[in-house]
C-alpha cells in the first residue's frame, strides 16, 4: 500500500445539502423548510426549553440549596504501608520527597496520612493532614509528626 493509493472508506465522506440553490437542483425554492410556519422563517426554531411563550420550567421551579462542593480539600492520600516503602531512604518525609519517589502522582490540596498498615522506625513526618490512629501509630514507633 502506498500512499497515494489511500481512501477513505466508503460512506464516511459525505458532501453538505446544498439548498435553495434553484429549482432544477431539487432543493430550490422553500430550501427543504417545507411551507410557511414559524420554523420555515429565518431564526424561527426555539431551542430546547422553549415552552411557546409560557413561563419555562426552569425558571417557575424555586432555586434551593447550596453545595460547599466547590470548596472541599481533596488530598493526595498515603497510607502507613507506602510509608515502609520509603523508610529506610530518607530521614524527614515530606510531600515533596513522596511526589519524588512517586508513592505520590498528585500532591492536589495537600498530603493526608492514614493508618492502615504498621511502621516499625521512627521518623519525622511533614503533612497537611492526619488521621488519629496513623499518628498514634507513629508517635508509638518513637516518630514525630509536623502538620504544615
């Protein structure tokens, strides 16, 4: 195959309806709109929601609510099991050093702690957040924890 021997396959080429352009092309006169009406006329089709001039739905139903969505953290997670991973490389774990080797893709709001899992050495821990039982957990191993 070379490549002045490419198509496209059959079908997925088509050409645009070319309207009101004469009578003899088929499509002439009322341009496939059919007779008169309001969406045979120039900007005559209403848009979704359009209920003919009658209050629409979404503007006669109250507006409730309010979502703190837009405001919550969302923290890059780490787990005391990664943590092992690591332990015998570096002295002080920060979010910087995790993203460096990796545990870590995304540092998003800030990093968290959790406890699942054991730590067996002391070390100090830099993070944004931590759950109670990974800073029992850490404070039990003899190690100490910095909320940045």
């Amino acid at each position: 195959m070379k490549i002045h021997e490419l198509k496209p396959a059959p079908g997925s080429k088509k050409k645009p309806k070319r309207v009101g352009r004469g009578l003899g092309s088929g499509h002439g006169r009322y341009a496939t709109k059919g007779l008169k009406g309001q969406k045979s006329r120039s900007g005559g089709a209403k848009g979704a929601g359009f209920e003919g001039g009658q209050m629409p739905l979404q503007r006669r139903l109250p507006k409730r609510g309010f979502s703190n969505a837009l405001f919550k953290k969302e923290y890059a997670i780490v787990n005391l099991e990664d943590l092992n991973k690591i332990i015998d490389e570096v002295d002080i774990i920060t979010p910087e050093t995790l993203l460096q080797k990796g545990i870590i893709k995304d540092l998003k709001d800030g990093l968290k702690i959790l406890g699942n899992g054991e730590i067996n050495k002391s070390i100090t821990i830099k993070t944004n957040a931590i759950s109670k039982s990974a800073l029992q957990k850490i404070q039990s191993a003899g190690g100490k924890v910095e909320v940045i």
